[in-house]
C-alpha cells in the first residue's frame, strides 16, 4: 500500500509495482480525472437522461465547458459550421458520441498539465492527439460511436506514460535522466519504476473504468479487431513521424495501417500528412498550441522536421479586437482592456503563458498585475524586470515596438521557472507620455519554436490597444 502525505513540499514514497503505481496515480495524483473519466465513460447511451447527465458533468466545470464549446465550433467536429453556445445545443448539433469524446480530451489536457509542464509530457501528448485525429480520420466505417471510440482509444492508448510524467516524484526524474543517456525506454522503466508504461496502463484501465474497447487496445498479443489494430498502428505512426514520413519502421507502419483501411501505402502516406494538419489544429482548439510544434507538419520528406509556430486564429482575433474595440468608445477600463488583450494573446494568437507587467510603486521595477495561461502561477510574486536593463531578465527589456525576443545561449535561469528568459518570446512594450510604465510578455514554455511573423503581427494588434487605452487615460 501506498502511504503518502498530503503536505505540498512532501515527495510520495518510492513505487515498486505496478500496483502501487496504479493506486498512487488514482488516489493520491489523479483522483479527480479517474472519477471523472469514469462517469463519463459509464454514460453509453444517448437517452435523454444519459444526455441530461452527460451535460451536468461538462457544466460543472467552468474550464471544461469553455473547452467543449471551443471544440464544438471547429471544422474537426463541426462540418455544417453552424455556431454551437450551449452544451445542450453541441450535442444536440454534433452528437452525444462526439461531446463525450471532445470532454474527455479536455479533461485529459487540462488534469496533466495543471500538474507539470514537463517536456516528456508535453511530447507524449502531442503523440496521443496526433494518432487520434488519424485514427478518426482514417476509420473506413464511420459511424459516430465507431469514430469517437478510436479516437479515445488512441489518446488513452499510452494513460500510463501520460500519468507518469504528469507527477513530480524523484523516480521521474530519475527515468528522465536515464532515457537523455539513450538508455533503451522499456529497460529503464524496469529499473526505476520496477514495471512498465504498458503494464500501468492496462491497471488504469481497469481501475478507472475506461471500457472494454481500449482494454482490447492495451492488451498484450494480436489486436481482435480491425479498429483495435488501427489505433495500434496509428500509436506507432505518432511516434515514428516525429523522425519524419520515410524509414524501414514507418514503411512497416504504412502497410499495417493499409491492411487496417484496405488502402495503398501510397494513398495511407498521402492522407497521413493532410490529417497531421488536422491534429494540430485539434491542439490549437485543445488549448495547447505549444505541442505543435512537437508534431510533424506536412513537409517533404526530409529527416527531421522542422517545429513550426501554431497558426494564428483569425475569427477569434477578430471576435476579442471587436470587443476591445468597444471597451474602448465608452470610459475605458484599463483592467478590462488589458484582460481581454491577455485573453487575445494566450487564445488567438496562440501562446501558452501571458503576462501584463506594470511600474512598480519605486518606478524602478515592471512587476505582474495580470496572468494567463498555464505555468504563470510561480510568477506573480517573483516576476521582477529592472527599468535598468540589469539583473537576470534584463534583456527581455523591450525595443521601441513589439518584438520577437531570441534568448542567447548560456542566458542565466531564474530559480522558479525553468523557461523564463531562456525560450524565444514576444515582448510589447506600453509608455505613457513617453516613458516605459509597462510591456506584455508571452512565450510557450518547453515549445520553444520561434514566434511567427503572423504571431508577432497579431500580438502588436492587440497590445496596440492596450497602448490606446493608456494613452487616452493619461490625457485626460
């Protein structure tokens, strides 16, 4: 039996079974996520009272109904494009298979990486929405239950993995450090969490309820389906794709995933790339823009892919600069002004962490006064920029306009937050008669890519309209 201690600052006790993995990850790190997966999971019909229910579990959390309902507006879920405000309405529109698949993603995404932005985790979640979308995309009978059920299946797929690395405990830090010396994945697991990843996930399975289709998935031996052997098959692409669409494992994967779908490898190729667009569109919606860039894009097939921005979504920019807009004809509230400009910048324009930095009461100092985003919690009481130019952030300091902050190499690291000041950032700049009183930052933690042109054009739109509404303020 697990023992442990609620107290923040105490590490659990080592693990040495999968068992005590299973329980540890259930009922000390997850039990909200393995409650609720299993409520979902259990509502497999679409009566009226299994809707009503449905509706109830994604209405009593804030955060996952916003999510639903982003998903429920995008082309992925929503072919007709007829715009969805209510969770009644998305499942009346799209379908109870379908919200159930989207409120499951949702939770997935939002439990783990409230817990960790770690860059294993960030990776094995951008492999799991990736083989999803495929898996989805790919399924040759398509019904709505057969659809949703291959795309769970594939994200669930690897539940184990994604569970470990969302927990902060001394063995992963341990099995970080063996798998950065190239030491082979299934040994070291053996080593540090005397089981594997596929034996914790065939126990979550079964402790969280998660149905008898993934557990025919995560079964060891021959799939018994065609469905069960596409998700396999679409697992293995996520991971072999991130070296690119060419190789002797990928070709092997090719022809399975034919034989899955009675297609040519040819033609499976062809639609695996247009589907990878797809999956990171699904990340963007998921609100986790930062792993597209860990997923393959459907360039040439060249070695290694190059990790590209996410794209910038133009409807949404369009929807919050209109509301900026009119925020600004009336009084203006810089509060509101500069929330709606944090929400721009962390929905629109894609970036995971935003911050609204302010003149201290010294003059001397740019401190927090607004957040967004995952990750920021750490930086409302430490987050200090000198006016000077000196100390640690010093060069994040912004030029006379919006831009693109490249950090040098060896920049020094701040003690509570691994990325600040040493990932590319886009940097704003707010004066007041002339004089820096205040500068937006916003960067994607462990997705380091470079911020876009169209990024960096969004963000000066917005910030532009936070500059407005001071200038207006200090004319009056």
């Amino acid at each position: 039996m697990v023992t442990h201690n609620n107290s923040s600052d105490t590490l659990p006790t080592r693990m040495n079974s999968t068992q005590a993995w299973v329980e540890y990850l259930s009922k000390v790190e997850l039990p909200v996520l393995a409650n609720t997966l299993r409520r979902i999971n259990e509502l497999t019909d679409s009566s009226n009272s299994t809707v009503n229910e449905l509706a109830n579990v994604i209405l009593n959390d804030a955060q996952l109904t916003s999510q639903v309902l982003r998903l429920s507006n995008t082309i992925f879920y929503n072919q007709t494009r007829t715009q969805v405000s209510t969770v009644s309405r998305a499942i009346t529109l799209i379908g109870f298979d379908a919200v159930k698949s989207m409120a499951i993603s949702s939770l997935l995404v939002d439990s783990l990486l409230k817990k960790n932005d770690r860059p294993h985790l960030l990776r094995c979640l951008a492999r799991a929405i990736h083989a999803a979308v495929q898996a989805r995309c790919l399924l040759p009978k398509r019904t709505d239950h057969a659809l949703e059920e291959v795309f769970i299946g594939a994200l669930l797929m690897n539940i184990g993995e994604l569970a470990f690395w969302s927990c902060e405990t001394d063995q992963a830090n341990e099995l970080e450090v063996r798998l950065r010396a190239d030491e082979p994945p299934v040994e070291a697991q053996k080593a540090v969490l005397h089981t594997t990843f596929a034996q914790i996930t065939r126990g979550l399975v079964d402790a969280w309820s998660l149905g008898p289709f993934i557990k025919e998935v995560v079964a060891p031996g021959q799939a018994n389906s065609k469905a069960a052997s596409l998700v396999r098959n679409a697992v293995e692409m996520a991971k072999l794709s991130e070296k690119g669409w060419r190789g002797v494992e990928m070709e092997k994967v090719m022809e399975a995933l034919g034989k899955d779908i009675g297609e040519s490898p040819a033609t499976v190729r062809d639609k695996l790339k247009i589907n990878a667009g797809e999956a990171a569109r699904v990340a963007v919606s998921l609100g986790i823009p930062q792993v597209t860039a860990l997923m393959p894009g459907s360039q040439p097939d060249s070695g290694k892919e190059t990790a590209a921005a996410p794209e910038v979504d133009p409807v949404l920019q369009l929807q919050i600069l209109r509301d900026l807009t009119h925020s600004l004809t009336d009084k203006p509230d810089i509060n509101e002004v500069c929330q709606l400009v944090i929400e721009g910048i962390h929905r629109a324009v894609g970036m995971q962490r935003v911050v609204l930095l302010m003149s201290d009461h010294s003059g001397m100092e740019l401190i927090p006064r607004k957040l967004g985003g995952k990750g920021t919690e750490n930086w409302k009481d430490n987050f200090i920029i000198r006016k000077d130019g000196t100390g640690t952030l010093g060069a994040v300091l912004p030029h006379a306009s919006c831009y693109v902050y490249q950090p040098k190499s060896g920049a020094e690291t701040v003690s509570y937050d691994r990325w600040l000041g040493n990932v590319p950032a886009l940097v704003g700049p707010l004066k007041a008669k002339g004089r820096l009183v205040g500068l937006f930052y916003a960067d994607n933690a462990a997705a380091d890519y470079l911020p876009s042109d169209d990024q960096l054009m969004a963000f000066g739109h917005f910030v532009q309209n936070a500059q407005l509404c001071i200038t207006l303020l200090s004319s009056n």
